[in-house]
C-alpha cells in the first residue's frame, strides 16, 4: 500500500509538472512540497516535510525543465525516503521483537504454573 500511494503521487507529481511545462517556478515546488507531504504523512509521519524538501529540491536540481519520468521521479522519491524507511522498519523489528518476547514470557510463565 505505502509503495502504491508513492508510485502514485510520483506518477502524479510529473504529469502535473510535464503538461504545464516550462519547468520549476517557487509556486509550483511549494505546491508539491504540500501535496508531498500530505501523503508522506501516511507513510512517514515523523519524516514526511524532510522527504518531501528532498524530493522536490532534487527534482529541480536534476530536471530543471521539469522533464522527468515518473519513474525517474520514484526513484528520486525513493532515493529521499530510504533513510525513513530503514528507521519505520527498525522500529518495526523492535515492535516484532518485543511481542515475541512478551510471548516467550507467556510461555514460560504457563509452563512454571503447570509444575
């Protein structure tokens, strides 16, 4: 689902960006810095504003014309998220490590009380 919501805000971001042509104004990368982070929110709470000023500053560092594709675009998105991801999914090993230990605990409190 997150990589869905990504691709298509990528999909969406440059198709905006391509059909008005002209390349990047500060109107237009404001606009998509709040529509960015909009939807990063879903996914990376904590890190969607840092996400989406590297995206778009990046976008119109590398395509100054506003001529990307988007999967040139994802992989700029991708690029500016990989640092959130790698935190969401250590927060979600800890998260998964600490419900199996709770379990292990469970355990060995259900096999003390049945001695």
């Amino acid at each position: 689902m997150k990589k869905q919501i990504a691709m298509f805000f990528a999909a969406a971001a440059t198709l905006a960006l391509t059909s008005c042509g002209g390349g990047w104004n500060e109107e237009n990368k404001t606009s998509m810095k709040e529509t960015c982070t909009s939807l990063q929110e879903i996914i990376y709470p904590d890190d969607a504003k840092a996400i989406c000023d590297c995206y778009v500053d990046k976008l119109a560092t590398t395509y100054p014309d506003a001529d990307m594709t988007p999967d040139q675009s994802m992989a700029v998105l991708d690029e500016c998220s990989a640092d959130a991801k790698k935190k969401a999914e250590a927060e979600s090993e800890r998260k998964m490590q600490e419900m199996l230990d709770g379990l292990d605990a469970s355990m060995d409190s259900l096999e003390n009380a049945a001695q």
